[in-house]
C-alpha cells in the first residue's frame, strides 16, 4: 500500500490508475478505523478496481467546544489495518494541504435547510465543516464512487444533495451499519465509552426496533411515538438530543401515508454523543 501526504502525489497516483482504465473508489475517514470502517472498504472493492482511503482529523466540522484536540489519532495501527485488506493508497494530509489558507478564510461549501436539524441544530456549522472537506477530497482525487457509512445517516443525505446540486460526477454508495453484538453502532467514539457505559447505549438500538416495530404495525402518532421513545431513552440511563422519525430522502417530516421512513436518534453518555438510525418501510 502506498501511503502519500500531498494533493500532486495523490493526484499523479490516480492519473496512473486512470491511463490503464482502472476506475477508483475513495473512503474518506477521520482515522482511528474500526471493523465499520473495513466494511465501508469492502463494499468499496466490489464496485471499483483502486481503493483509495483519506485518513484527515477534519478541524473544521469540530465546535469550539468539541474533541478535536482530543479525537483519537492511530494513524499507524490504521496503516496495518489498511494495508491487510488490500487498500491501494492511503491519502494523509496536513491541514494546509487540505486547507491551502487558513481555515478561517476558506471557502465554504453549504447546503441549505437540511444542515439546519437534528444534528445540525445541535452542532451549529458542523455539516458545513462535512461538505467543504469531502468537496475538496472529491476534487482532489476524483474518484468514481466513494463510500459512506449509513450510522451518519443525515451526512449522507447532505452530501447526497451535494453532488446533485454541483453536479460532481461521482457516485455515493451507503455501507449498512456495523454493530457490535448488542446493537450498539460501532463509532470510533466508542473507546471512550466504559463498559458498563456500552450496556446502557444499547438502548438506543433496542429504541430504534421498537419504533421501526410500532411504524410497522401501523402507527402514525409520530410525535406522541417520538415521545415514548424519549421516555425509553431518558429511563435508560442516556441523555438524549433527539428521537425523530423523518422521510428517508429529504428527512422533511413524514406524512400518514410516506412511503419510507428513518427513524434517528441522538444521545449523550459518559461524555459521549453517539447517533444512529433505522430505515423502516411501514408496509
């Protein structure tokens, strides 16, 4: 596996690939890869012949009050892990490489009112940090697909949005989410969770079913099903930021008779945020 820290190697390295009409999936991570993240690669190996892999601790989709200075960094342990699976190139650039000025001053990319909820309204600039760093990834290695994890739900959904309205000719690919034994989504969040802290994020799993559950059968109380779900969060033991059941596509809120549907949840343990979703077709 090769591993490059700048845009003109990365680059040099696709243009290579693409004489000898090899095409090229990209995984963007932010390191400290987990089984999930192995999976994203995976399904990124069956749908082109190059796997390229970003490994970039992102500064500007963090708050100020958020764990960037503390995010986990394993960018060795991640090299093996890379490597072991057949990744072609690992992609670790600097901040400057990614950011040419300084962040503050740099451009932008925004996508209007879908970044403005659930977890949008509780991170406040976040997905704005998201789709500037993929834009740049995209336009750094141009790839013809990339992969994403479906656990961050709503990021997908903005990137989606994204290359439809800047027309980026790439194509995005969901990768169904990893859990661990007891449902709890795998995250590279997770190393700061105890374990007894792990038992208890359960619930937001065992939430999720009973939603997807209850829609199935028929509900559409949709704010009073969100409530109860609330109730079921909170007695758990976790804080949380949100339930909500929203339309698959544009996460607009859903109608008696939506045809699919994804249910998110959002909630804090031990220091922890941890988020995740269940797509439901009611049936």
């Amino acid at each position: 596996m090769q591993q490059v820290h700048t845009v003109d190697e990365l680059r040099s390295a696709v243009a290579a690939w693409r004489r000898a009409g090899e095409s090229v999936a990209l995984v963007p991570t932010m390191g400290n890869l987990h089984d999930g993240h192995m999976s994203l690669v995976s399904l990124a190996a069956a749908h082109a012949e190059r796997i390229v892999v970003s490994v970039f601790v992102n500064p500007t989709q963090f708050g100020p009050n958020e764990d960037f200075d503390s995010y986990p960094r394993t960018l060795d342990q991640d090299s093996r892990k890379l490597a072991e699976v057949g990744v072609d190139l690992l992609f670790v650039p600097s901040v400057r490489e990614v950011y040419p000025r300084d962040v503050s001053l740099s451009t932008i990319v925004s996508v209007p009112e879908i970044t403005d909820q659930l977890c949008g309204a509780h991170r406040p600039g976040h997905f704005d940090g998201v789709t500037s760093v993929v834009c740049r990834l995209f336009n750094i290695c141009s790839p013809d697909v990339a992969v994403f994890g479906q656990k961050d739900y709503q990021q997908l959904v903005v990137l989606r949005q994204m290359v439809a309205d800047l027309h980026l000719p790439v194509t995005l690919i969901a990768a169904p989410t990893a859990r661990s034994r007891n449902g709890l989504a795998l995250s590279s969040r997770n190393g700061g969770l105890s374990e007894e802290d792990r038992q208890t994020a359960s619930a937001i799993f065992e939430t999720l079913e009973f939603i997807a559950s209850e829609l199935r059968r028929g509900r559409r109380d949709f704010v009073t099903l969100q409530a109860e779900a609330i109730e079921l969060i909170s007695a758990s033991g976790l804080e949380p930021d949100y339930v909500e059941i929203r339309t698959a596509d544009t996460l607009r809120a859903p109608a008696a008779d939506s045809a699919r549907l994804v249910v998110l949840i959002a909630a804090r343990i031990g220091g922890v945020r941890l988020i995740d979703n269940l797509l439901v077709d009611p049936g």
